[in-house]
C-alpha cells in the first residue's frame, strides 16, 4: 500500500476520538432512561485486516482462519464469478463501551484518512489500528414450510438494543466474543435470539462494512428444521419471523411487499419503507442470489 498513516494525522485521529468518547458518555444516561439496553461485556476485536490465509500473521497470536466468499469482476454485468479464498486475521479484545464511544469518530476519520490520499482499501487496512475494531456474524437461517417452499428468519432491530441500526431488518446474529470463532458465536446466537439450534451451516462467509461504525459483519448460510421461534427483546414486537426466501430476495432488489406482508401476518406493525440493515444487504445479496441459492426441494 502507498498510504502511511503519520504522527500528524494519527493525533488528529486521536484528537476527533477523545471528543467523539465524550459526547458518548454523556449521552449514556439517557439512553439508559429510553431503556436501551447497555452491556458493556468484553468482545473480540480485528487487530488488523484481513489477509490471505498463506500470510503469517504472528504464529503466538490468537488469529482467526475463514474462507471468504467475493464477487469478481468479470467486465461483463450478467456474469457474477465468486470466489472462495481462505483469510486470516489476527484478534484481539476490547470492552462494548469502548468500542461503541468511538463511533460518532468513524466517519470524521475515514473522511480525513481519504482526503489524505488513502483509497478505501487502504482505509480498512489502517482502520483497526486506530479504532477498536468490533466484528460480529449474522445468520441466513433456511427451513423448508409444508410446501417445500425455503422461508429466512428476519427481525425487525428493537429500539432496545444499542447498535447502530434500530428499526432495520436483520438476521439472528451479534458480536463475537473473545476466543470463539465466527461458527461458534453464530450457534450461539442463534440459540440465545431465537431458541434454534443450526443443524447444518454451509461453508464460508461473505462480509459487510458498517458505513458509520468499525465493526465488520460476516455472514453465512445454515439450516434447520425447527419451526418454533423464541422471543427475545432484540427483535420489533419480540419476535423474529419466518419469510418467504423469494420475499427477502426481493427485499434486496427494493421490492419489500411481500417482506412486509410476513410481519404484517403476526400482527407487527411495519411501515412498508424498511429497508434491510445496511451491513447486511450485500453479503445476504451475494450469498442468496450466488453462492447458496436454495435447492429446489431439502436434501
């Protein structure tokens, strides 16, 4: 990479997050009176960004091995290649509230990194060193119904929870904890939000970029056959839904009618304009439409 980060611009970094960490704590009182509900356990952070897996990162750290899904450009806008390649990055461990201070810094510092001449990769590459950089897993749940038709669990984000993107839909899923791989944390999630033990997960993650937090989303594919849905406080009205899988490819495309229809069924109130939470639209977009697309009928 060309881009180096220098004395001047890391303090100028340092000077917008201080400020960006106090506003946060002051606002933390009230927060807690609209009953958002604040946890400040310990998380798994990136402490760099991801590398090709061949890379030896630091053979005494704690890194984390994946296979990433990605679309390659092929020149042509009706052929999509995907590629699976196997990455590493090396992990590290913050607390929530420190991570969750620094984000009203995010988007002040990306733009002074690329008005100092980064180019968005670099951005990312140099990101988890000035930031506590959080990451977390999201799910795309599949079950067949009566009809074999392939249904996806969606929620609607409660205005409980504390992230950045309330009242948008999402899949079961959250951060990651110190030494627990991705897998694990979406297993764990998924039985934490949901009641639902994944029976079988599909290999590989695509990823999302928050466009106004750094925190990375990975995101896979699994299946069950479990009908029943617990409810939990991080989903709208409580509950998560099962949607047709046509319905959130839809979605995606910005038809949400029939989305909303499946809230609409068990009695949510949702306003037809939801949009689907920026950090997961692309990675559900590529795996849904490309790398996992649903068989016909269950194996």
């Amino acid at each position: 990479m060309g881009f180096q980060l220098t004395y001047d611009i890391v303090e100028a970094c340092n000077a917008i997050k201080d400020a960006a960490i106090r506003a946060a704590k002051a606002r933390r009182a009230e927060e807690i009176a609209r009953d958002v509900k604040l946890f400040d356990g310990t998380m798994a952070t990136m402490k760099g960004w991801l590398h090709p897996a061949e890379t030896v990162i630091d053979n005494d750290s704690d890194n984390e091995l994946f296979t990433l899904w990605k679309a390659v450009n092929t020149g042509n806008q009706n052929v999509v290649r995907c590629d699976a390649d196997p990455m590493i990055f090396e992990r590290g461990t913050t607390t929530y509230f420190t991570a969750r201070d620094t984000w009203e810094a995010f988007v002040p510092i990306r733009n002074l990194i690329m008005e100092s001449g980064a180019s968005e990769e670099e951005f990312y590459h140099v990101g988890p060193v000035l930031f506590p950089w959080t990451f977390g897993v999201l799910t795309l749940l599949r079950r067949y119904d009566t009809d074999m038709a392939p249904h996806i669990l969606v929620g609607i984000r409660s205005k409980q929870l504390a992230g950045r993107h309330v009242g948008t839909v999402s899949f079961p899923g959250g951060l990651v904890h110190p030494k627990e791989s991705i897998e694990h944390a979406a297993r764990r999630q998924m039985r934490e939000e949901c009641g639902i033990e994944i029976e079988t997960m599909e290999n590989g993650f695509a990823i999302g970029l928050h466009p106004n937090a750094p925190s990375t989303t990975f995101m896979c594919v699994a299946n069950t056959t479990s009908h029943e849905v617990s409810d939990s406080f991080e989903w709208k009205g409580g509950q998560a839904v099962w949607a047709s899988e046509e319905s959130v490819i839809q979605a995606l495309d910005g038809n949400n009618s029939a989305m909303v229809g499946a809230f609409r069924k068990v009695g949510l109130d949702v306003n037809e304009g939801v949009a689907i939470a920026p950090d997961a639209a692309e990675p559900a977009r590529l795996l849904l439409n490309h790398i996992y697309p649903a068989p016909a009928c269950p194996l």
